[in-house]
C-alpha cells in the first residue's frame, strides 16, 4: 500500500529547481511528510507556510475575496509556495530560477489529490 503524502512529496521533489517539498498540518503547522535539502528547515519552513496561509486565507474571505487556495512567498534565496488541501498544505520551496509554471501544476495535482 502506498502513502499518499510520500508520493506527493517525492513528485514535487523531481521537479527541477525544488529545493524541498512538504506536506504540513494546516492548524498546527507540523510536516506529515518531507522531503528537503539539507539547508533547508523542515520545522521552520513548516510553520512559516502553515501561518502565512491560514492568516491569509481568512484575510483574503473578510475582504470579500473569498477563501485563498495558493499563496507564493519570493524571497532573494527563491521562492515558497504554499497550496491548500483540506486541512493540510502543499509547501514547495524553489530556488530562484525554478519554473514556477510547472512546480505550481504538481502541488495543485499534490493538493487535490490529498483534498
């Protein structure tokens, strides 16, 4: 039998540019599964994502723009996606130059498949 969040983690890590990929409790803000360079904190990255998207999906339902299903952080060291699952969330951290394009089509098939 397969782990659904395993899979998904291990997807998102083959694409190019990504420099990890977590599945995190949305409330609590603790990875389910993580697959991440070394550099790279889980726990920190984990409760950063988890934060930002549930401030931001309840900012984004009171200004009238209904719930936020994905939010992307840019930084000067690369870029942290965040997509919603249920009561999880999609982490893919990239680096700079990574096709956005493609990392956000696989955390959206990451996200519903794990909805």
């Amino acid at each position: 039998m397969s782990d659904p969040y395993r899979t998904s983690v291990e997807r998102l890590s083959r694409v190019s540019g990504v420099r990890g990929a977590l599945v995190v409790e949305l409330e609590t803000g603790v990875p389910v599964s993580a697959e991440l360079a070394e550099d790279v904190s889980g726990p920190a990255v984990a409760a950063l994502a988890a934060a930002l998207y549930r401030r931001s999906h309840s900012a984004a339902s009171g200004a009238g723009f209904g719930p936020a299903r994905t939010l992307q952080l840019e930084t000067t060291a690369g870029h942290v996606l965040m997509v919603g699952a249920g009561d999880l969330v999609i982490v893919v951290v990239t680096e700079p130059a990574a096709q956005l394009g493609l990392v956000r089509l696989e955390a959206n098939r990451a996200a519903e498949a794990l909805a």
